[in-house]
C-alpha cells in the first residue's frame, strides 16, 4: 500500500544511517532540538571526538559510533539537531524519517530525546512527538549543571510519572553523570509497552485519527499509526497512492475542512500538554537577572555589538600575524632541507634530470611551500575561532548580522557560514546546510567566497607587510588593522552582492530567522585546540596538499618547456601582461592567480619564479630579498593593492568550486560563483588604477 519511508518523503536517506548492522547490536537514536548538548553526550558516550560547537545547527549530518554500555554493545546514532518531526530543512527530514520510517527493520530500537534543562518546556514539545511513533523512548534532561546556576529546579521524577517514560538528569560534559542512562535504556528495551497517546487533540481530530488508524493498522503502519494519520490529515506526510486509504484520507480532510479546524490545531495541543506536564515541575529560585542577559545587552546592543565584533576580529588576526611568521621559517627550512636530502638521493640512485625535477623540484617543493605557509596561520587561527565558538559567541555574530542579512533579503545565519569561509570557504560552503530555505542557502553558497579564506591570508600579510607596514618595522598591530580592513570589504562586499542577487537571479523575502542564543559556557581548551588541528587544520591542509602536488607538476612543466628563448610560462605571462596592466598588476601576476587556482597558497611564489626565469618555486622567505626582487620587477603601492584586492576577490579555488557544484548540483550556479566574485575584482582593480592615473600617483 506504498507506506514506506519512500511514500513518507524520505526519498534518499544519508547513506551514514545504517540501522541493524549486527544482530546482537541495539540501535539507539539520539534525538533533540538544536544546541542541547546531543553531540557532546554522543562523544562522552562513544568515545567519538565529532566536532560540537556552542551555536545551533552544527550537526547537518549523522554520525554513529559503538557505545560500549558495560553489559551491551550498542550503535548510537546522532540524527541532525530538530525543533519537530514536521520538517523545515533537509536535515530534519533526516531526523524525522530515520525515527518515524515505514518499516520497522529501519527504524532504531530505543530513543534517547536530549532535552536542555535551562528550558525543558520547550523540548517536550520534540519529546511528545516521538512518544506518538510508539518507539520505546528516555528523556534525558541534560544541561542540568546550568539550570541550577540560573536558580531552576526541576522535580524529575514527576516528570517522569507524568510521562511514562524514564527521566535521566545529565551534565554530557561529565562521565559521572551519565551512568543512570545505560540502565534506563536497558530497562526500556526490556520492558517497553505500548503507552497511551500523549497528546489529546480537538475532537474532530480525534475523531478522523480513529477512522484512519484502522485503515493504517491493517496497512502494516505498526506502532506509529497515529503519527502517521494525524501527519496525513495536516499534510506533512505524503499521501499514498493505493485505495482504499488515500480516499480516506481525502474525505478526512474535506470533513475537517467543513468543521474548522485551524491549521496550528495539532501545534497548539501539543504546546498545551508540553505546559499542562510542566506544571509543579519546573521552580525558579534565582532572583537575580542572569549573568548571560546582562553580557548580552552589550555584546548584541547596537552601540556596542559591533565594535566588539571588530576588536575580536582584530585581535585575531593580531595574535595570527605575530604567531605565524617564526614557526613558518622554521617550517621552511625544515622541509627544504629534506628537499636537499631528497634531491642528493636521486643523484645517488643517477635518476634522470627530467624524473628529479618533476617529481622533487615541482610536486615536492610545491607541497613544501604550501604547507610551510599555510600550517602555522591555521594552527593559531582555528584553535582561536573555535574558541568563540565554544564559548558561544558566533550566535551573537549571527544576531548583530541579521539585521543587515535580511536587508539584503537573506538569512541572518549566512553570518555563520560566512565566518566558517575565514577559515576555508569549502568548509563554509558546506555549513550553509544550517539554513532552511533552498533559496537563501543559495545566496549563501555563491557569495561565501568573498570573504578571504586561509589560503589567501599569507599573501595579503606579506604584501601589507612589504608596501604598507614596512620590513622590518614590527608594526603587526598596524598590519592587523589593515587586514581587518580588507576583511570588512569582503563582508561588504557579500552584502552587496547578496542583495544583487536576491533581487534578481534568486528573488524572494527573507524567512523568519529565529536562533536561540545558547548560554556562555567555559570553552574546554584542551578539546578545542585538539579538535581544531585534527578536525580542521590538517583536514583543510590535507585537501590543499592534494590538489597542490599535480598543480606543482604543471608549474615545473610549464617553466621548463622551452618556447624559443624563453619558457612557456613567460611567454603565457607575456600574453596575458597588457589585459593585466588594465588592472593595476602585470603578466606574472595574472598567470600567477590562473595557476593558482588549485591553492591560493602559491600565487606569490609563481610570480616570484617567472620573474627570476627560474625552473622552481622560489624560497623567498627573506622579507627583504623578496622586496627587492618585486620593486625591481616595477611593483609599487599601486601594484601592491590591486593585487590584494584582486586575492581578495577572484574565482575560488578548485576544492570551493568542487564543493560547491556538490551542494547546489547545479555547474551553472557553479560557474556564477566563480564568475561574481571574478568580475568585481577585476572592476575594482580597474577603478584603482584609474584613479591612480588620474592622479599621478
């Protein structure tokens, strides 16, 4: 009769959902509204080191993992962060078709709806909704460590009698907590019985959920019957094809048409219970306002929200110019040693010219250059961005943004997913999933390049160092600033573009954004920095390395092909110089940003080496030498700042363009992304060099 998860909308399920893969495992599915604490429970239960993060909308994808219980071996699975099993985005269908699916083999065994203690009310809203599928079910109330600092009492075991379900207080963060949890779970899986329904619904309702449950029943609905009818009268599940059951649901729904109903009917019953259970349950002794309020009437004023947000941004970049310059001399020099080293083993074993600067001179000393350059930066920048976030800061962000997001008729969480670009736009491409609309994803994903990411931060520190700071000067406060400064260009940039697109390629009204501000928190700092390098740091450098090594064998082929008296690579520099001059830069610049297009990583050493004519990347890290070779080659201020603004502003690289194609399925909206940013660099650096013309500067 087509109930499936197919006919429930589930249609191509994460292929990571994979319900009973061993008969003597259990699958228990942890389940909660956003920000509650369910990743971080899921790594103290597995041992698992997901990435969690202080802001809603972090798990856009499910992730298992064994759960070694004492007596049992369970598989855990944590389903996206949901507010309802009605789906709003892609990930809660996720959450809801992997709880409420068709067939009971794919479905989980138990479970486990974490619930945040500061606002418990709320949550039960998620945790009636489940107790409808019939699933055997364990209220965990986490968080409970913050409900008692903000003077909230909690009677649990009335909670738990009202329910019929067993209530486990948590603090995820602490192991010690969570041993009640595994014996509630065993007992539940022991002795679970059907409960009566939860929730009591207006009359007429009620009425066609009865003459439908038979109908479902017969059809092999199983215990979440009810879910299913009461979601096909209100229209949120699909209707099936076969007869006799979706005339009946047609003239279910006529009836309650005739009668009435109002359409948050279902919503409103619920939110009603969730209250009436709530009653006696919840007590309140602080008398003194929150310490988060009071520090959230500055950090989200209009007077202050913003300047705070560009003091962090500029400290950040601070700490990551001072911290980063040392360690990537000394990367440099370590790895170009072994260079030498692997340059006298091939002369040992006389391997042909051709194969040692192929494979030494061009893979080898590419991959060198962009992880000497590109390691130390992200190992200060990441652990320090994700301690905002751990402390719960980047919701902040996202509120102070909203305002300006939804005039441009976007999303106020594309703040989000733009602040993920710092670090890597691939990486902020794939957090757009967070937003809801199809729509405003979009704009999020093509505009996300404009802001710099890690691999264009060395090139635009080194030029304001050498044109605008001064060798030598150790003025970092300065260069911070100014790299500050082109970051708040980027983000104007991607308000301005945003609002160009959403009122013409993509138009429409900005949906609601509602995002809860979750508490400050202690940020774990061992876990972070850890967290940081494995999850971020290495992965994103790890991604650079793999599509930096052809692009070194391309470099060295290109400038060792001799064309006349001159190499390939001059001569494609040559051809390229007199559109390029149009643009403030020259030849070499431009070829440079066209072969970096793997890593962004490599464009000044590419410019270095067709200047010199040399058959290598060049090791410049005297910042001296590497001022001297520029302002010989006709580099002056002018060359300097269309050069940034062209770094800041051009196609993105060859992992952003993969991912992006990934997310949208779509080359065309690929090749726009590439496109936009692409032609208002080039109209910027045009407008500079006129200017400067105009001048005589």
């Amino acid at each position: 009769m087509g109930l499936t998860s197919k006919a429930m909308g589930r249609g191509a399920l994460d292929a990571n959902l994979t319900p009973k893969t061993a008969a003597s495992e259990a699958v228990i599915a942890l389940a909660g509204n956003p920000n509650v604490g369910k990743s971080t429970l899921f790594n103290a239960l597995t041992g698992l080191h997901q990435h969690t993060g202080n802001w809603p909308g972090k798990t856009v994808v499910s992730t298992q993992g064994l759960w070694h219980s004492g007596k049992h071996l369970w598989r855990l699975v944590d389903i996206p962060g949901t507010y309802s099993l009605v789906a709003d985005s892609a990930e809660e269908a996720v959450a809801r078709d992997f709880l409420c699916s068709g067939d009971p083999a794919d479905r989980p065994d138990a479970v486990v709806v974490v619930c945040d203690a500061t606002c418990l009310e709320r949550n039960l809203y998620l945790v009636l909704q489940i107790l409808e599928t019939g699933l055997p079910t364990v209220v965990c109330v986490n968080l409970m460590d913050e409900a008692k600092r903000k003077g909230i009492v909690l009677d649990l075991p009335l909670l738990e009698q009202r329910l019929g379900v067993p209530v486990v207080a948590t603090v995820a963060r602490k192991k010690a907590t969570l041993e009640g949890l595994a014996s509630a779970i065993e007992g539940t899986l022991a002795t679970h019985r059907p409960l009566p329904a939860p929730v009591t619904y207006p009359s007429a309702m009620e009425r066609a959920i009865s003459r439908l449950h038979p109908l479902l029943h017969a059809a092999g609905a199983g215990t979440n019957s009810r879910w299913l009818a009461l979601h096909l009268l209100d229209g949120t599940v699909p209707p099936p094809e076969t007869e006799p059951l979706a005339t009946a649901i047609t003239e279910q729904q006529a009836r309650l048409a005739e009668e009435g109903l109002p359409q948050d009917a279902v919503a409103t019953a619920i939110k009603d219970t969730a209250h009436r259970l709530c009653r006696g349950v919840i007590r309140y002794t602080a008398a003194k306002e929150p310490a988060d309020r009071r520090i959230d009437r500055v950090v989200t004023s209009r007077l202050w929200g913003y300047p705070l947000m560009l003091l962090l941004l500029a400290g950040i970049l601070w700490l990551t110019v001072v911290g980063a310059n040392t360690p990537s001399q000394w990367l440099a020099t370590g790895l170009f040693w072994v260079q030498e080293q692997l340059t006298a083993l091939f002369r040992a074993l006389h391997a042909p010219e051709w194969l040692h600067g192929a494979l030494v001179l061009g893979v080898y000393r590419t991959l060198a250059w962009v992880v000497s350059v590109m390691l130390p930066p992200m190992a200060i920048f990441f652990p320090l961005f994700t301690l905002l976030e751990d402390v719960g800061y980047l919701p902040r962000i996202a509120y102070n943004l909203d305002r300006p997001f939804a005039r441009c008729h976007a999303c106020g969480k594309q703040a989000l997913t733009m602040c993920m670009g710092f670090g890597c736009n691939a990486a902020g491409v794939v957090g757009c999933r967070i937003i809801r609309s199809p729509r405003e994803r979009l704009l999020a994903i093509i505009t996300n390049s404009f802001v710099p990411c890690n691999g264009r931060f060395p090139t635009l520190i080194t030029l304001i160092t050498l044109f605008f700071v001064g060798v030598g000067s150790g003025a970092t406060l300065p260069a911070a600033l100014l790299l500050t400064g082109l970051i708040l260009l980027g983000i104007l940039a991607t308000l301005l573009m945003t609002r160009l697109l959403a009122v013409t390629l993509l138009k429409g009204e900005p949906s609601a954004f509602v995002l809860e501000l979750p508490p400050y928190r202690p940020p774990q700092v061992g876990r972070v920095i850890l967290r940081s390098v494995l999850d971020r740091t290495l992965f994103v450098l790890g991604r650079a390395a793999a599509v930096a090594a052809p692009a070194g064998l391309v470099i060295w082929l290109l400038a060792n092909i001799p064309v006349g008296d001159a190499s390939l690579l001059t001569c494609a520099a040559g051809v390229l110089d007199p559109f390029a001059r149009l643009m403030g830069l020259d030849g070499a610049i431009l070829l440079a940003f066209i072969l970096g297009f793997p890593a962004n990583e490599i464009v000044l050493p590419l410019v270095l080496m067709t200047y010199l004519s040399g058959g290598t990347l060049t090791d410049a890290t005297d910042l001296s030498q590497l001022y001297q070779i520029l302002t010989a080659n006709g580099w002056t201020w002018h060359t300097a700042a269309c050069t940034m603004v062209f770094s800041l502003f051009h196609w993105p690289c060859s992992t952003t363009l993969l991912t992006i194609r990934k997310e949208t399925g779509s080359w065309r909206w690929t090749a726009l992304s590439a496109l936009l940013p692409t032609l208002l660099g080039m109209a910027v650096c045009m407008l500079i060099t006129a200017v400067a013309g105009v001048l005589g500067v």
